[in-house]
C-alpha cells in the first residue's frame, strides 16, 4: 500500500475510534446500513432479503444519509442489498465515503465481481468486501458459486496489497451442502482468507416458509452433531472461521426456540439500516420499515427508535438465528476475541 493510501486508511480509523468513544458518552449512530437496492440478480431459496419490484435510492438521497450519519458521529458504513453492484452509483457511493474519511464495507453475492470491478471498488476506497459462496458449484438452492473463477483471488490479493482492501467469504450451511461448505474452508485455508458460516433458518415473519426442507430441524441432531465436531475442530486447529464455537453449538438451543442471546441492533453498538427510500429498518432479514425517515433522526428520536426496536426482539430473537446478529452480539462481549479477528484480518 502506498503512503497516500495508508494516510486515507489511517484517517478512516481515526474517525472509526472517534465514533467509539463519542457512543460511550452520547446518543449517536456508530454503524449504519444503508440499503441503496433490494433488487438481486439471484434467486437463493433461503434468501428473502430482496425485492425485484422496489426502486432504487438515488445517488443524491446516499450523499444526504452519509452526511446525515457523519452528523450523528458514524464510525463505519455497510452497503448491502439485494445485489448492490447492480446499483450505478456503487462506485460513487463508496468514493463519497472514501472522501469524508469514513470506513465503507459491502456485501454482494460476487456474480459481477472480475479484475476491473475488484480494481474499481479498491480504487473508490472500499475497505470490507464481504464475498456471500455457499460452494464451489452451483446447486438448486444457490447459485452463489463465484470463486470457481479462480482468478478472482489473484485480483483480490492485488486489491489488498496495493489498495489495503481486505475481504473475507460468507457461507450459508443447509442441509445439502455440507460437503460442499468442506471444500469451502479448505478453499479459505488455503488462500488465508477468513469465512463466515451460518446456519440457514427459516424467516422470522413466515409461520410456512417456502423450501422447508432446506432448513435443520430436531430430526438431524446426528448430521448436525457431525457438522459441529467438524467446525470447532477446524477453528481450533487454526482455519480462519470468525464465528464463535458457541454459534455452532448453540444451534440444539435454537432448534427448542430457547432465549439465549440477544441480538444487539437497539443498543449502541448494534446497526441502524436504511432502506432504500430513506426509512429506517429495524433488521435486514424482516425487510421491515419503521416510521421514521434517517433524516429525521436525532440524538432523542435515536433513543425511541432503539426502544421500539427492542420491543421487536421480544417476538423476533427465538425464531432467528442470523450469524451476523449473533457474532456481533457475541464479540461485543468478548472484545479480546473481537480484537484477534481483527489483527488476523489486517495482517493476514
């Protein structure tokens, strides 16, 4: 990397620990999501993120929510969707927080990532790319098999070391793809990549989900057991696996709809998520909206909105199980083994 860039990065970081220390003391939104598109050029039958038919933010309405967060002290913004690379202003947006000296991360199911778009995004300033594969083939239930185009990691190791962009892998573990997820890791292993993996559950605002047979249930607790071994034994002999054993573990908990955890997005820490028409959304995975445009938000209404947020949780967390959720709740409260992601993550 060089020194203009690593200025940029630094720059960024300071504004990350800015937003840290001005949360302990103030009302203020230290990470936001924002939603430019719900539209996805993929069909997953797990996945109810998306929305084909919605309309798309304006680059204009993105500015105004940047510059609305760094009002209230924002320390990182996440850039989801749908696909959001096939939103046109991807590039701009990412600039635009690149320019105001704020770390930008992104998520996308990788069918438009090539050398020049990897280039593209490290050169706006993307900081996190988060890369969603659930195998290297495709299969009926996902078609996220982006990293049999081997040369995406060559053009992602470039963007890395001359851009300082780091990127990591999201799985998403169902029934049939055990196999599948093996040589995932192996895969991440062995190109010293870290990876996320999460169980596929069913949505929480769906008494009959469509595509039942994808999702665990009580009746495999001995193929469950088998997948659990393998994971903890994986992360404890040094695979770059970020979540925690108790994820994994936990899933028999899950399966008894016990409350064991509390998903962190009305505290502090956690997430505020704005939809692509500028209302606020209390959680990714129910694509609801709140009766609140982010423009609107200030240090009270940031109170009252996390308040009603919590009210959802008591109907929402026991039916959900999102590894993300769980993580960030998890590492909130184990900064030791969040601060060793980290530095595996910069260093790696």
């Amino acid at each position: 990397m060089d020194r203009k860039h690593f200025i940029r990065k630094s720059l960024k970081y300071t504004t990350l620990l800015k937003s840290h220390l001005k949360g302990s003391l103030f009302n203020s939104v230290n990470f936001v999501r924002i939603i430019p598109t719900d539209r996805c050029n993929l069909n997953c039958a797990y996945c109810w993120q998306k929305d084909d038919s919605s309309d798309e933010m304006s680059l204009v309405a993105f500015r105004n929510y940047l510059d609305k967060a760094i009002r209230l002290d924002v320390g990182l913004i996440t850039i989801l969707g749908g696909e959001p690379m096939l939103w046109d202003g991807i590039y701009e947006a990412i600039a635009a927080c690149t320019e105001k000296n704020v770390l930008s991360d992104m998520t996308t199911n990788g069918t438009l990532l090539n050398r020049e778009t990897i280039t593209m995004l490290a050169e706006s300033g993307l900081d996190y790319l988060n890369i969603s594969t659930d195998g290297l083939k495709i299969s009926s239930v996902s078609k996220k098999n982006n990293l049999i185009r081997r040369e995406l990691i060559g053009a992602l190791h470039d963007a890395k070391k001359m851009y300082g962009m780091h990127y990591r892998l999201n799985a998403v573990l169902y029934k049939d793809n055990f196999d599948e997820i093996k040589k995932l890791i192996n895969f991440a292993k062995y190109n010293n990549t870290q990876i996320s993996i999460g169980y596929a559950v069913p949505p929480v605002d769906r008494i009959n989900p469509s595509n039942k047979d994808i999702y665990f249930s009580h009746q495999d607790k001995e193929k469950l057991q088998e997948i659990i071994n393998y994971l903890l034994l994986k992360i404890n002999t040094g695979y770059p696996i970020i979540d925690p054993d108790s994820y994994f573990e936990n899933i028999f908990r899950f399966l008894n709809r016990e409350r064991f955890w509390k998903c962190n997005y009305p505290t502090r820490y956690g997430w505020i998520n704005i939809a692509p028409n500028g209302k606020i959304r209390s959680c990714t995975k129910k694509m609801d909206e709140m009766d609140i445009n982010f423009l609107e938000l200030d240090t009270n209404s940031i109170k009252k909105t996390r308040k009603q947020m919590k009210k959802n949780l008591k109907i929402c967390n026991a039916k959900c199980y999102s590894n993300c959720a769980y993580d960030s709740s998890y590492y909130v409260h184990n900064k030791f083994q969040l601060a060793k992601i980290i530095i595996s993550r910069l260093s790696g």
